[in-house]
C-alpha cells in the first residue's frame, strides 16, 4: 500500500490557493509534487508539470510515475510558459525570483480569465508591482513559515486594482495578518532597518531615500502591529 502523498507547508498552501480547478499549469515543478497531489485529491482534471530544465523533470517522471499519474500530469521542458499549451485555467508559478516570475508573465501572458497562484523567494516587490502595472489585483496574500524561513504566496486575477502607492508594492492590502505574515513583516523591518542604518552611518546626501526608508519602516510596523502574536 503505498504512503499518502503529503505537501511541505509551503505547497499545501500553494494548493490551497489553486483550490478546485480545471487545469494546472505548474511552472518550476521540480518533483511535481504540487500537480500529482492537486490531481490525487481531485482537485484539478489534468496538469502540465514544466521546468526549463530536463533533471528536474527527470524526477517529477518519477513522481508521476510512483503515483500512477502518467495519463493526467503531463510533462513539459518549457522557458517559462513559452511551450505549455493555453488550455490551462489556473497557473502556479513558484520558487524562483519576483523578477523572473514577473519577465514569465510578460513574455506569454496568460489568459485574462486565468488565477495566478506565485510564489517569489525574493524581489516581491517587484513582482507585486508588475502586478498591478499590468492589471492585476492581488486578491489574497499570505506568507507562510517553513523550518526558519518565511514565504509569501500570491493570488492574483485580471482586473482593476485599487488605486496603490508604493509601500504597496512591499505588502499589498489583500496581507493577511496571521502569526506567519509577523515572522515574515519581522524579516522585512530588519532588512530595511539595515538599510536605514547604513544611509545614517554613511551620512548620505541621498535624502530622498533616507526618507523612503523611513516612511517604509513606519508602514511595516504599523502593519505588524496587526498580526497575530505569537503564543
């Protein structure tokens, strides 16, 4: 009898936010994980599992393989979204830089009527502004803890956003305030505070950024203030 297939914390919520759906597209799949378990669960119909690279393919194979999902999760060597046919409903792009996620979407955008489910491990800044620059509104996001790291994921759809400024682009309204978005404010206040610091010691004469520094910091301890505490 086999085990069941369980998610790490960071891809049960990358699952959660995907929800029930027709056809996932998994971009940066690695073990194919997420697709194979969307697909035993019944949660989604048929999934595209695609990396630009062929090993990490080679052990998604095996995953699909193990879990007898050869005929539902269909493999792809793909740059981004370049090969992966369009009949997908729900994308996950994650693991891999805001930048990069932000350059995939901008060189074979989806389907306006396609949920994005992303998931940057650094520069979510940049993808939050490209976000909403390119008409989308980021309808939930959470971060989520795994060993001694913090995550954020996104769920974003076509539409209008709310009109923004720019310390949104650090933590957009839709921010749910539980314990984990406090570790992950917490990382956020400390590596501007760094910054902060470094422009005091150095005794700048770039003002402008001394003072952005400080209107950042101020917004991400006033967002902390309503996370939950933790126990």
């Amino acid at each position: 009898m086999k085990k069941q297939l369980t998610l790490s914390p960071r891809l049960a919520l990358l699952a959660r936010f995907a929800g029930q759906c027709g056809i996932l597209a998994d971009v940066g799949t690695d073990h194919a994980l997420l697709p194979v378990w969307m697909c035993l669960q019944g949660f989604c119909q048929e999934a595209f599992a695609c990396d630009i690279r062929s090993g990490p393919l080679v052990r998604a194979a095996k995953t699909v393989r193990v879990w007898g999902m050869e005929s539902r999760v269909q493999l792809i060597l793909s740059d981004g979204l370049k090969s992966v046919p369009r009949e997908y409903d729900t994308l996950v792009v994650a693991g891999m830089g805001g930048e990069l996620i932000a350059r995939i979407l901008s060189e074979s955008p989806p389907a306006a009527s396609v949920r994005l489910i992303l998931q940057p491990m650094s520069g979510e800044e940049v993808l939050r502004e490209y976000l909403y620059r390119s008409g989308h509104r980021i309808e939930q996001e959470q971060a989520v803890c795994e060993g001694d790291k913090s995550y954020i994921v996104f769920l974003a759809c076509a539409g209008t956003s709310d009109p923004w400024v720019p310390e949104d682009c650090f933590l957009s309204p839709a921010f749910i305030p539980d314990r984990a978005g406090r570790y992950y404010i917490d990382r956020l206040i400390a590596a501007h505070r760094k910054r902060k610091n470094g422009l005091v010691v150095a005794r700048t004469s770039r003002m402008e950024e001394l003072e952005w520094e400080e209107r950042l910091l101020a917004f991400l301890e006033q967002k902390r203030n309503f996370c939950q505490e933790d126990n």
